[in-house]
C-alpha cells in the first residue's frame, strides 16, 4: 500500500511512497506543502503503525511518533496549531483505540 497524489479528475496520478509495506491515512497539512501519513514500514511485527510526514513530491520522510503499537488517521486543524490523531498507547493491554490531541510546533 503505497500513497499517491492525483488532481481532482485523476489526472497526474503519482505514486509519492515507496517504502513498502501499509502506508496510509494522509492528510495535507494546511500550507498544501506537507502531507502526514500512517505507514508500518519501520515495524517488525506488522501492527507497529507510527506517523510520518513527507513534502508534498515524497521528500523531505520524517517520523512523528515513535510507538510500539498503532498510531494513525493524523489530522491537522485547520490553522495547522493542532494535530489529533488515534492510537493504541496508553490502553492498558485493551484494543481500545483513544484520541490524541498534541500542539504542532514547526
């Protein structure tokens, strides 16, 4: 599952990951210029899902969370300040999945 990037009639579909394994959940970030993302491409297991950002080309990989277990469907707030996204840590064993809501700094 790799991510791409298309205009809105599909036209200049690009495949902008190419690390393998499950890469999903994208969002943009505000500026159009960022794009966060769920990717397990790191993990051993398979479940070890973190978040990652990368320009908008595919460059610029940076991790954002570094979790044993699931992190992802990161979202930015609109004025881009914010970024809430779900996740398994903290759950005490359960499946429970919970929010997260953290302040973005640049």
């Amino acid at each position: 599952m790799e991510i791409f990037t298309c205009n809105v009639d599909g036209s200049d579909l690009k495949q902008i990951t190419h690390l393998g394994k499950a890469n999903w959940a994208p969002f943009y970030h505000p500026s159009g210029k960022k794009i966060l993302f769920s990717s397990n491409h790191k993990g051993t297991r398979g479940f070890e899902f973190n978040i990652f950002m990368m320009n908008e080309d595919g460059s610029g990989l940076e991790q954002i969370t570094y979790d044993k277990v699931f992190d992802s469907f990161p979202m930015f707030s609109p004025n881009g300040k914010k970024l809430v996204f779900s996740s398994n840590r903290n759950n005490g064993g359960t499946r429970n999945t919970n929010l997260f809501v953290a302040d973005w700094m640049d």
